[in-house]
C-alpha cells in the first residue's frame, strides 16, 4: 500500500474502463510497463490492472520530464503543505498516461483511476488515547456501571440474557419483510442478532478459543452496526457481506464489486459505514461507478466522517503526528458519503451535532453517534488507542458503548427500514416519511447557509 497525503492505495494498481483497456494497455507498453494479473468486472464496467516495472517506467519520467512531474504535483496534491509532496509512481504513470491521450486524442482521456483503500470513518488518532476509535463500558442503562464497575475495565457482568435496558425483543416487527445489505467487517454472532441475518459461515467471526490472541477492537465494527439496525427494524433481514478485515481495512475494488453484487437482489437498503478521502478532492472511480449502478435500485447510507474537529484538535496540539492527517482539514469530503446518490449521516449527542461531525453541505440526515450502545463481541479485545492502563479489555456480556458518524449511520438505516411497507412504501419513500415528519432523534441536516 502506498501513503498520499489524506489517501491510502495499491501502490501497483490501475482501474480501468473495459471499452479502453487495449489503449491502455498499448500505452502502458510503449513505456515499458506490463500487466502482471487484469481482473474484469462487467457489471461496473471496469478492469484492475495489476501492474509490473512500474518503478522503472517512473524513474525515466523523473530523470526526462521534470515539468510533468511539476504538473502532477498541482494537480494530484492541492492539500499538500508546501515542502510535503510525494510524487508516487502510480501517481507520475497516470498523469502521463492522461496528457498522452489528451494530445493525441483532442482532449479525449480513458477512464482511469487507483485502487483506494478504505476503512470504518472511525475516530482519528489522538494523542493519549481515546477519541472516537475504541468501544467501551460506562454510560447509561450499561450492567457494568449499575454494578460499581469504571468505564474501561473488566469486572463481572450480567449473564447473556441480560439484555441493556431498552432493549427491544425478536418479537417486535417493524422492518418485517425488508432486507438491509450490511458491508463492513465479518459478524460476531452474538445471541441479541439471532434470527435478524443471514450470512455464509466464512462472513461470521468464530467465537474464541481459550488462551487465542484478542482481536482488534475493530474486528466488532459490523456487530455493532448490525445491533443498532436491529434496534429499530427488529423484523428486518440483514444480508451481510464482509469487505474489511479485522484491522477494518478494505480495497475499494473489493467494495464495489460487493455493492454491485446487490443489484437485483431485493435488498432495500445498503448500510455502508466507511469511507476514505482521496488527495484531489474527487470520488474514487471504482466506487462512484458502484454508485452509479447501485443507487437506482437500492437505498445507500453512509457515515459522513469523524474529521469536523480536526482543526481545534490541530490546534491544540492534540492530535498524533499520523501523517495523513497533514492536510486534512473539516471540510475534506468522504467518499463514498460525498457522491450525490449516497445519504451521508452525521453524528448527534442526541440533541446537538457532535463536535466530531463534519458541518458540510453534502451531509444529509443526522442520528445519535455519541455514546450509543449496541451489540459487540465477547472475550478480550486490544484496543486502538488505550489510554491507560492495559491494551486490552475484556467485553463479557455481548454489549458496548461506541462513538462516530459509523453508528448513526447504522440508526438511519434502521430508522428507514422500520418505515418501508413491503408492496406499499419503498425505501425513498420511507426516508421522505422521516424528512417530512422527523423522528424526536433522527431528522434532516440543516446544511450551512440554510
């Protein structure tokens, strides 16, 4: 993987469209780069490329066209301070690659793009722990804390049965007949989701072995966004499909070809609770086609992003020295939230934005995503950012506390399959039902200069 300024990617990667691949390929060639493996996808329409001599076709790039370098720098890194800017050399080929074609087509230029990687829109890294980027115990209605137990430490609980406070029971129906597509980590199957998804036993977590390592804190993402779905639309299906792995990370390449996977699928809503930013400011490729595709079928929330106070925590000097972060700013757009098609969620305390939620014009709907409580793993799990103490805390009753636009998301999402009538009212009408006549904690975004 290489590291841009706010982006992630495959360093040796190259997206395509299929009706321009044999202009690629023979440009790629006149410069001495080859195809190593190429992987089509007709539904997206695109081919990834992977690619060999890449380092080589650059080096002569750099040594020959110093002006072409200059140019990519202006044009792939607008965030990047002065003195900070890395040319990669995906970043040197496609540039190239884009002025050979507008020169000797008349401005024509294939489709092309990189391969990003994505992960959960969770907390940003913050110095001493903390932030939005580990689950814990502690706040309202939590066993641990009607026991005496601190928030953060393992103490005895309540057996599985016990439900938190609020809890609603399998019995319930709303969101009967609906299925909610969930792309995110593998599922934990914790008992309060029984009944509520279906998934192959390949997208289901194991349950631990005794004496076997902890797992990341993030491998619990996609039980925790089953669990606030469930909430609402307890008669609901959730189809899950996972596309991050337990660190939480994830190729768009990947992610797109499991949204499109959805197509026909009767799946009335598609819960996507990550995202990724990308060094010009413009959408991925692979996944605004994704989008393209997906959207006129399929309702598409996302998680809006954790990044709104990055510039206070900047300036307190609170924030690691994590270098994508250099030029990030609150306003950076999250992808795939950012695209038209898609309903970008921000966070709430339940009654204010939460600081850590972007206030951008591409935000949509808003839902709690501060201290919300939800189903998780059990054993021991290392945390992120542990702030004192021990890595790693052990979680025994199958619930935890968790912060980020990730979880309001999630609330939405069930918020608009507890309102779809099979047959009757479809999901855009359902989310409209909520716009018109908001409910006491979800309601529309009032975007700046409203």
């Amino acid at each position: 993987m290489k590291q841009g300024v706010l982006e992630t990617y495959e360093e040796n990667q190259l997206v395509v469209a299929i009706p321009d691949l044999a202009a690629v390929r023979g440009a790629l060639r006149d410069r001495g780069v080859d195809v190593a493996d190429e992987q089509r996808d007709e539904r997206l329409g695109l081919a990834l490329l992977t690619l060999q001599d890449l380092a080589a076709c650059a080096a002569t790039l750099r040594r020959d066209d110093s002006a072409l370098v200059g140019r990519v720098t202006q044009a792939r890194r607008p965030a990047a301070p002065p003195g900070e800017i890395e040319r990669s050399d995906l970043d040197l080929l496609i540039g190239w690659l884009r002025e050979h074609f507008r020169s000797a087509y008349a401005g024509w230029v294939p489709t092309i793009g990189k391969n990003r990687v994505l992960d959960p829109v969770r907390g940003l890294p913050y110095v001493g722990g903390g932030g939005q980027g580990d689950p814990h115990f502690g706040g309202r209605g939590d066993p641990r804390a009607r026991s005496g137990a601190n928030r953060g430490t393992s103490a005895p609980a309540p057996g599985p049965s016990a439900a938190p406070q609020g809890w609603p029971g399998r019995a319930a129906r709303p969101g009967q007949g609906v299925r909610v597509g969930v792309l995110d980590t593998r599922l934990y199957p914790n008992e309060w989701l029984a009944g509520g998804y279906v998934a192959a036993a390949n997208d289901l977590l194991q349950v631990p072995a005794a004496g076997s390592s902890p797992r990341p804190a993030s491998a619990g993402h996609a039980t925790f966004i089953a669990g606030l779905i469930l909430r609402r639309a307890p008669g609901a299906e959730l189809v899950i499909r996972p596309v991050l792995n337990e660190k939480a990370i994830g190729r768009a390449w990947d992610v797109a070809r499991d949204m499109a996977g959805f197509i026909g699928s009767g799946v009335d809503i598609l819960n996507l609770s990550f995202g990724c930013y990308t060094d010009d400011g413009e959408p991925p490729l692979v996944l605004a086609r994704a989008v393209s595709l997906v959207s006129a079928e399929i309702l598409l929330v996302a998680a809006a992003g954790n990044h709104g106070d990055i510039d206070e925590l900047r300036a307190e000097g609170t924030l690691a020295d994590a270098p994508w972060t250099r030029g990030l700013t609150s306003r950076t757009p999250v992808w795939p939230a950012a695209v038209d098609e898609v309903i970008a969620v921000g966070a709430t305390d339940g009654n204010n934005l939460a600081p850590f939620s972007p206030q951008t014009p591409w935000v949509d709907m808003t839902a709690p995503g501060v201290d919300v409580e939800s189903t998780y793993l059990t054993g021991e799990v290392k945390l992120a950012s542990p702030s004192q103490g021990s890595p790693t805390v052990t979680f025994s009753n199958g619930f935890a506390y968790w912060d980020g636009t990730s979880f309001a998301a999630a609330a939405v999402s069930g918020a608009v399959a507890a309102k779809i009538r099979p047959g009757r009212r479809d999901a855009r009408q359902a989310l409209a039902c909520i716009s018109e006549s908001p409910e006491d904690d979800i309601r529309p975004y009032t975007k700046p200069g409203s």
